[in-house]
C-alpha cells in the first residue's frame, strides 16, 4: 500500500540512504535534457528588467550549486527544511562558521585534540579578539568550559585520535546557558552521523573526505536549520568570495550517487583492519569505534549508524612506522582519508599533532577486504626491529 497521493512520489524521508544518495539533489525530470545537468560556468547572468532571478553573479549563487545544496541537505537532514552552503574547501566552511557567528569579546569552545588546523584558526580568533577554551573531546569534557561561549565547536570523531563524545548531551548543555553548537561532521559523513538530527545548529564537513571520495576534489560546506544563522554564513561566503568551481561542484553531486556504497565498503574494510591489527603485539593505542573494545564503542553505537573508514594505532617508534608504510603496497602514504583507495600515513611527520612518532592514521578504501589485510599484515611482518 502507498503512504503518498497515487502518482505522486513518497517523501525524501522514507527512503532507504542509499535510495535517496543517488537521487539526492536532482531536478525533475525534462524531456531530452540529462537527469543531472552539467556543470554551469558563468561569472554574469541575463538580467533584463527591474527584478533580478535567482542568479545574478557567479559569487553569489549558481545553478550547479543549488543541486549540490539540495543533494547535501537531503543527505543530512532527510525531510528536513535546512539550509545548505557550499564552500571551496572545508577551511572555507569552518571558518564561515566561527567568523559570521562570533565577535570581539565573544567566547569560542574548540577541542584541543581536533583537526590539525584549528589551533591555526584559534590564533586567528584570538587576533579578532575572540576568546578561545579548549578541552578534549572524550569524556565531554567540553562541558566545563561552556560557561557564557557564544558557540561550541564539537568534532566527533576526532581527527585523528577518533574520540567519540556525546552530542546531545553536550548540545542540550549548550543551548540551556545560550551557546550555538557545531559538529565537525567530516569523518563520519552524514550517512554515518547527522548532527542536526542530534541537536546541533550547524553541520560542517569537509566534502573533501568521504562525502565525496575519489581524491580528486576540494570542497566543503555548512547545513543549518535556522534561516537567520544561514544567512550569517552564507553573507561570509559572498564577503569573503570563498566559493567553489561549477566542475568542483558537479564533480561532487556526481559522487554522492555512490557515497552508500563506497562507505559500506570502506567501513567494513575499516573493521576488518581494526581486528586484525588487534591481536598484534607491536600494536598499541588501537582506536575504531567499531570495536567494541574502544573506549568510545558505547557512545558511537548511539549516536552513529557507521563508524567511519579510519584506524588509528601506534608502532614503536618512528623507524617502525616509516617502514611499515614503505611496504605497504595497496595503501598510498597520503594526508587524507574518506577515498575509495586507502591511505595512511605518519601523522607526526606534520607537526601540530599531539601523537607519538609511531602513530599511524590509516583510512581503508573500497579495495576487496582480504586483500587490504593481508597488505597490512604483510607491511607489519616486513617492519620489525632488524627488516
């Protein structure tokens, strides 16, 4: 029996992630026209008349954005009435948050084992004259430092210890004493998590990562629910002129038909490298979600429906780790994760970290499961004191 008008389709909300992934954002349907349009490059648009359309320049809105905003939104609030706002990379989206929200004199709560560029944007911040607490992200241990902040800025999981802290809990904190919230959503995209869902008033992800894929693009962007806190970000946008290519743009509406598929995949490669790495002695300080051992399994199975396609764990020291990744052979050392070819890397070899020199960031990709593992295993076995 249909639960919508004969002939009409059935809302967004009542279909299945991946039903609704690979018809997210599309228009309808035109006679001899392609179901996703291609790509338009316009920095000027036809505007006869007194009134101006929906398009006028090309910093300000174009047509290929608007289906990839519509394509995001669906994504990561299905149903839901939401404002969506693409940016060039997810700096670009982070930064349209803290700077449209918070002034001089305003208090800004970021986590202090977070994205390795935000103690770069709490420079910036402090510079502006906004106030910056950090705590870490497990344990919640953000609550005690909400006290008067104008906005919490939560990343859950974190990048790249994979802390997992309770959103709701920390968003109903928040809004008793007044402080908007943010949800870094990158690492567990909005098929694995939806903070708006959760409480948040922004959503923010570096479309870079998972959402999109296939390594070959920047891209992020803001959802909200509140009009008013869209505008803020969406005048930073146009103010600061940071926005995306159109090819940029269609190359990731083009992606998200298969982000259920790739994440499925990825997450399972996840787990499968996470328990195989479990039972190594030369292994420590193992971090995935989706082991029930982890210290955050408890709080992820709550408020997650995937855990993510990146592994964290310590080799003994620096020597270790940089000949483990010298003999991987189906992984690329690469500083990101979310692709449908693994990555991993030395993550001490940036700096800014605060991880042990053998600390690894691996992200599993789409490859067949049993060979990714038995890569890994191999790499393991060739790594040793005296290889």
């Amino acid at each position: 029996m249909n639960d919508h008008p004969a002939g009409g389709p059935p809302a967004a909300s009542r279909y299945a992630d991946a039903t609704r992934a690979v018809r997210a954002g599309l228009p309808e349907a035109v006679k001899n026209e392609p179901p996703l349009p291609g790509p338009v490059f316009a920095a000027h648009f036809h505007l006869p008349g007194d009134v101006a359309g929906p398009y006028t320049y090309g910093r300000d809105t174009n047509p290929t954005w608007t289906l990839l905003e519509r394509a995001i939104g669906e994504l990561e609030a299905p149903g839901g009435d939401v404002d969506t706002i693409v940016f060039a990379s997810g700096m670009a989206a982070v930064s349209a948050v803290l700077l449209s929200q918070a002034r001089s004199g305003d208090t800004v709560v970021l986590p202090d084992d977070g994205y390795q560029a935000l103690p770069l944007v709490r420079e910036q911040l402090e510079a502006y004259g906004i106030h910056v607490r950090t705590a870490p992200t497990g344990g919640e241990a953000q609550l005690g430092a909400l006290d008067g902040a104008r906005l919490l800025w939560i990343e859950t999981p974190s990048n790249p210890g994979l802390d997992v802290c309770d959103v709701r809990r920390l968003v109903a904190a928040a809004h008793e004493g007044g402080t908007l919230v943010a949800v870094d959503n990158t690492l567990a995209t909005p098929l694995g998590q939806r903070p708006l869902e959760l409480g948040a008033d922004f959503s923010v992800a570096s479309g870079t990562k998972g959402l999109t894929g296939h390594g070959d693009l920047l891209l992020g962007y803001v959802v909200c629910r509140d009009p008013a806190l869209a505008a803020g970000v969406r005048r930073w946008r146009k103010i600061v002129g940071a926005v995306p290519g159109p090819m940029e743009a269609w190359l990731a509406h083009r992606s998200l038909a298969t982000i259920q598929l790739r994440a499925q995949r990825q997450w399972g490669n996840a787990l499968a490298v996470a328990q195989a790495l479990a039972g190594r002695p030369e292994v420590t300080g193992l971090r995935y979600p989706g082991l029930p051992s982890d210290p955050s399994h408890e709080t992820a199975a709550r408020q997650m429906t995937g855990f993510g396609s990146v592994v964290s764990f310590v080799l003994p020291d620096r020597g270790h780790a940089e000949r483990f990744m010298d003999a991987l052979h189906l992984v690329e050392d690469a500083t990101s994760f979310g692709g449908v070819r693994s990555t991993a890397e030395r993550r001490g070899r940036w700096g800014g970290d605060a991880v042990p020199e053998g600390f690894i960031r691996f992200s599993a990709g789409a490859e067949d499961p049993a060979d990714l593992v038995a890569d890994v295993l191999r790499a393991l076995a060739l790594s040793g004191p005296g290889a």
